[in-house]
C-alpha cells in the first residue's frame, strides 16, 4: 500500500498550529507570498492577531513585523483610529470587537495589549478558542483569575507567553544564571523596587470621543463616568477598577526577576505584611508608597518603591539586576562566560520570537515567560495590595496555591466580579 505524503502544513498543525488560510492562486505571485528573506513561505508562518494597539501594543505589533515566521492578519482596539491604521499597515482586518478574531480559523495566536483589566477574560477566551496568547503585563486583576487562567491554559495545551521581556534580555538572563547556579551562595534576602504610584486625576464626567467604543473598553469592569484621565496612562494603571496599580504594572517586571533568578518563594509559605497609601481624592485609587516586608520562606524579601532592580543577596555575596538600566551589578566582577547550551534557563533573545517558536514546535514548555511563573510573581503583589488595605498579615501557600487562614475580608479580596455578560 502506498504511503500517504504529509505535507509540511499538515506536520504544524498536528504540532499544535494552523496557518493562514489558503487562498486561490493569482496569475502572479508576489515574492513575499512564496517566502524570501523577510518572510517564511506561508505554510511555515504563524497567523497573528493583535487585540489593544495603544502605545504597547503598537510597539509589540512592530515586533511581530520583523519576525520571518510570523504574520499579523487582524486587529482589534476600541479606538476605530488605532485599528484601521495597523490594519491596514498589514494588510489585514480591523475589528471593534476582538472576538470575531478569536472566531477566526485562520488565527493561530493572539496578542493582547488591552488594559490590565481585559488581559485575563481575552487570554481564557483565546484559549478556549484554541489560540496561542502573548499576553501583557500584569496578569489578573484576583488572584482567582490568575489560577483560572492557569487552569484554561494547562486544560487547553496552549502556548502562552507573558510580555516580561526582560527574560529576553541577555544581562538579565546571566545574572538569574549565575543565581541559580549558587555563585553567590545559598539565597537569605532579596530586595525589589520599582517605581512609584500617585493620587490625582479627573473625575469629571466629558463625553465619550467620537471613534471610541467606551463600553466594550470597560467590558467586565463596572460601568463608570468617562472622564479625560479613565482610558490612557497612568489612569490605566492607577484606577482599582481596572488595575491594583504599579504593585503589579510595573512590581510585574522585577519580581519576575525574582522568581527567574531562584524559587525562594516555593520555599516556603508566603507571609506578607506592610503599609502604603491609598488615595482617597481624585480618580486614581490604587496602592503607592508601599513598604513591604515579606517572608518567602526562610528567606527575608523587602519591596519598595524606587528605580525598577532585583537585588539577590547569598552567604556569599549579592548580584542585582536591573532591566531597564541594561547592566547588572554585584559584590564581585561579573566575568563569568555562560556556556549557552548548558544553560539551566531558557535562552532567548527575542520575547516575540521565542512565542513564534514555541508555537512552532507545539510545544508550552518552550516559551521563556510561561504562566506559572507569572501567576507566581503577580500573585506576591496582590498579597501586597490586600495586605496594605485590609491592614492584616497574609499568609498563602505557594504549592497548594491557598490562603492560611485569613479573615472573611481577606478571602472576599481574592476574586472580583466581572460586569455581565463577561465572565471568566
């Protein structure tokens, strides 16, 4: 009996990917449509649609344009602006409501750049919908949707990256390297800063601008006044309703240094107390002028405001590493040379690539900020923020993923509602 040719695009998409939609043949094919040296041949690219073009997700949009495998064919934003233009900047489709994306069988992965409070319901719906999703930072705005996005994902054997690019950052990846590999001894402290909140911002009502859909931009959040400071930063980090505020929009990118670097806070159980600000004027409500001071086990962990560094502090000396200054610094010179294949943390140079090839492969475990470290770093800064409102010592246990103990307006403080008709 003859033995059935697989073809190529039949071999991905058993491996867990489709690609674009085939289309009739024209009398003349351009170059890109037969693949060159900007572009994969079609059968070999990841589809791509990108949901939230603001300033983030215009940038991770450009992102995705330098990558050989991968092709943006569809975007969603609430502003008609934003999505016509990038649309058509990719020759692909605009859409008002990002799920006629997700309807699409030609879309193999999503890319969501939304506000905090839409990052979590889109990112289960793409999984359901069986679409890989390159999801921004923070995470959930509970914790109990961090674990039920946990949960979706595993259940749905598909490839989610968190958009902590500082896994793809070179210096980053050697200090984390040199931490787990003991260079500095066993872990007994470790310190994290990052910058600052603020009170302040409108809260005048003004109508909504023409092009803005301001009710599918709440979606799940509760229905509130529009006003000139609501919808663009730091209005969309700074108002509970949509965010807990820099705790985790910014705390996201140095305590997942933190948990890149060593596994301090499986250790043990997690116990967190401190005090911050709450505004009580203006629009902005969350948490600014924290002052945290966290066991992670044995290990003594203290978080404050200040420029954006992890600090990893051993028996024999400390190694801190800074993202956005581009360098780490330590008690000795750093003349380590990695040998990048026996490495024990993924390599990765680029944050939008290493998505593309994960996905390529089939394979979750590929991506180098995969979810259960995410849910583990942003699930240390909502311990803060319910910490510093309620005024109580929390206590969780970072492997059964619970809470010990805690009173009633602790445990309410674990989930918030979703606005009908969204749900999780």
């Amino acid at each position: 009996m003859a033995t059935k040719r697989v073809t190529r695009r039949e071999a991905l998409k058993k491996a867990g990917w489709t690609a674009a939609a085939g289309l009739a043949a024209p009398m003349i094919i351009p170059s890109t449509a037969l693949g060159n040296a900007e572009k994969a041949p079609p059968s070999e690219r990841v589809t791509v649609g990108h949901i939230g073009v603001g300033n983030r997700g215009r940038s991770l949009f450009r992102a995705f344009q330098r990558i050989r495998e991968a092709q943006s064919v569809a975007v969603s934003d609430c502003y008609q602006d934003r999505r016509e233009a990038l649309a058509k900047l990719c020759q692909g489709k605009a859409y008002r409501d990002f799920r006629e994306i997700l309807d699409r069988s030609d879309v193999d992965a999503v890319v969501v750049a939304t506000p905090d409070h839409w990052h979590v319901p889109i990112a289960i719906m793409a999984a359901r919908a069986g679409k890989h999703a390159y999801v921004e930072k923070p995470l959930g705005i509970s914790i109990h949707h961090n674990l039920v996005c946990q949960e979706v994902f595993e259940e749905a054997g598909t490839v989610f990256q968190y958009g902590t690019q500082q896994r793809s950052m070179a210096h980053c990846h050697l200090g984390c390297e040199l931490v787990r590999r003991g260079a500095i001894g066993k872990i007994v402290a470790i310190e994290v800063d990052c910058p600052n909140g603020s009170e302040g911002g409108s809260t005048e009502e003004v109508p909504v601008p023409p092009g803005f859909d301001y009710e599918m931009w709440l979606g799940p959040a509760p229905r509130k006044p529009y006003t000139v400071d609501r919808c663009k930063p730091p209005g969309t980090y700074w108002i509970y309703d949509q965010s807990i505020g820099y705790l985790a929009g910014w705390g996201a990118h140095p305590l997942d240094i933190m948990v890149w670097g060593c596994d301090a806070d499986l250790s043990g159980p997690i116990v967190v107390e401190g005090t911050g600000v709450v505004p009580t004027k203006g629009l902005y409500d969350t948490v600014y002028n924290w002052d945290m001071k966290i066991k992670l086990g044995e290990v003594d962990l203290i978080f404050r405001p200040g420029a954006e560094r992890t600090k990893f502090i051993g028996t024999d000396g400390w190694i801190q590493v800074a993202r956005s200054r581009g360098r780490n610094a330590a008690s000795d010179p750093l003349k380590t040379k990695l040998d990048l294949d026996h490495c024990q943390l993924l390599v990765s140079r680029s944050q939008q690539g290493n998505f593309i090839d994960a996905i390529r492969k089939g394979d979750p475990k590929a991506a180098v900020s995969n979810l259960r470290d995410a849910v583990r770093s942003d699930v240390i800064s909502h311990l803060c923020d319910i910490a510093v409102r309620t005024g109580e010592k929390i206590v969780w246990d970072p492997v059964k993923q619970e809470l010990v103990g805690g009173s009633e307006r602790v445990r309410a403080m674990l989930r918030r509602s979703l606005r009908p008709p969204w749900t999780l």
